[in-house]
C-alpha cells in the first residue's frame, strides 16, 4: 500500500479540543491529505479532499478496509492519536483505485512485459484508473485519466517531476523483476444488507477457522458469531462496512454454518 504526504502535524489526542480545532484549519485551507488514526488495537486512514471529510477506512496487515461511519464517530472516539498527512488527489485516488477498482489483465510481469507498449495500450483504451508498478527498488502507482497518466505517486524524489520519474520506471523496469498490476476505475459495489436487527450466531457447535481464508478480520468475526449480536453491533466491532464481510456471510449462509433470526421474534 503506497501512500506519501507531507506530516503537517502529529500527536494530537483524540477527543481534545485540538482535534476539532485542527479539522477546522484544515477545512479553511482546503487542504487534501489523510489523518492517521491509532489505537491499541485498531488503525484507520480517514482522508480528507479540499478541506472535506471523505472516505474512511480501517488498515488491517497492509490492507484497508472500508468504513464509511469513522467520519461521523471520528469525535467519539477517545484513547487514541491522530496524525495528519498532506498528500496530492492523485495519492489518495491511487489507493481508491486499488481497493475499489476492477483489475484488468491479471499481473503483469516486467521481464516479460514492455511497459511503453502497455502504456501505449491503456492510452489507445482511454484507461481510467492507476497502474501500480512494483520493482525491487521502488513501489510506484499511476494515476490516469482516459488514457493520459495525471500523477505519479513514489517514494518522495527530490528534483523531478511526474513525467521524469515515469521515463525513469519505464527504462529500468525491463531490468527488474517487478509487477505491473491494473486498476479499471469503478464505483464502489452495492451489496444488499441484511436485516440490521437481525442476530447472528453459529447454527452447530462446528466451528470454522475464518482466519485462513478471511485473514485477521475473520478471527475477528468468527470470534463475535459466538457472542449472539446484530449485523449492526457486529459492524461496529469490527470497524467496517458490511461489503467486507459480505462474503464470508455468503459463504456461510449458504453452506449453513450460521444462522440469523430476529433479536425479539
């Protein structure tokens, strides 16, 4: 996961008046960046796009995770810190991209792919999306807009601009074992929820072992299908939109391993 920005202030103390007062600043200024949210136990990324609270997301391995509620609960929350991050649109659309775009041609393999034809391709598709270039020495992604790349987002480089940090990719990843993957712009999916007051739990004493195929954030839900709540408190523990555990809840209702009912049926 590759997002870059300039620190514009750290260790602010969620709940204190500093907060509210920081969010402020950066809403005159329209600013366009992230804040970095840490808890003991939990991260979030919550960024914001000319002064505006937009998407939110919890940071789970390296992965986000959407959560469309952390901008309405952000003053809330107590017992963590905050950092803010200034960072370009493109940085921020970058990350959208990857985690809500379509991936188009698989993964791509340097050695064996010419990336100034490939750019010619996406440019003759009008793509719009981002590219991301993974090399040894540099993790790199590229905004674009019907064809035309918009932005270059790296490891800070001093002295160049978009265009000559992308000539340089394109002349040395020949050389390198690296990744190419593609992202198709795309609106996030929408996924039918199921009844909020609905509660879940295991039909069997059988359990499965979530974490293998779901990683952390399924521990976590087959952890809460033992405690009988609602689709609704089980979202809030987890910190994430319904779309992220949609498809374990497939998975689990079909094959009938959980069952729900209503809390007072």
């Amino acid at each position: 996961m590759i997002i870059q920005g300039r620190m514009r202030c750290e260790g602010l103390v969620i709940g204190s008046p500093e907060v509210e007062r920081f969010i402020e600043k950066i809403r005159s200024e329209k600013l366009t960046g992230y804040f970095l949210i840490e808890f003991e136990s939990f991260t979030f990324l919550l960024f914001m796009e000319e002064g505006g609270l937009t998407h939110g997301f919890r940071v789970i391995e390296d992965q986000l995770f959407a959560f469309s509620h952390l901008p309405d609960i952000l003053y809330s929350l107590e017992g963590g810190r905050m950092a803010f991050f200034e960072a370009s649109a493109g940085a921020l659309q970058g990350l959208l991209d990857m985690k809500f775009g379509n991936q188009v041609y698989g993964t791509l393999y340097t050695s064996f792919t010419d990336l100034e034809k490939l750019f010619l391709t996406l440019e003759q598709k009008r793509l719009t999306g981002s590219v991301e270039i993974d090399l040894p020495f540099l993790n790199a992604v590229v905004v674009m807009e019907k064809g035309t790349p918009i932005d270059v987002v790296v490891p800070q480089e001093e002295g160049k601009d978009g265009k000559e940090i992308l000539s340089y990719i394109l002349e040395k990843a020949s050389e390198e074992n690296g990744m190419v993957r593609i992202f198709e712009r795309r609106n996030p999916l929408t996924i039918l929820y199921p009844d909020p007051e609905e509660v879940f739990a295991w039909s069997h004493p059988r359990r499965l072992k979530l974490e293998f195929a779901f990683g952390q954030l399924g521990k976590e839900f087959e952890v809460l299908l033992d405690q009988k709540l609602t689709i609704t408190q089980i979202l809030n523990r987890l910190h994430v939109d319904f779309t992220e555990i949609a498809d374990m809840y497939t998975y689990l209702s079909a094959k009938g391993y959980i069952t729900t009912k209503r809390r007072f049926a």
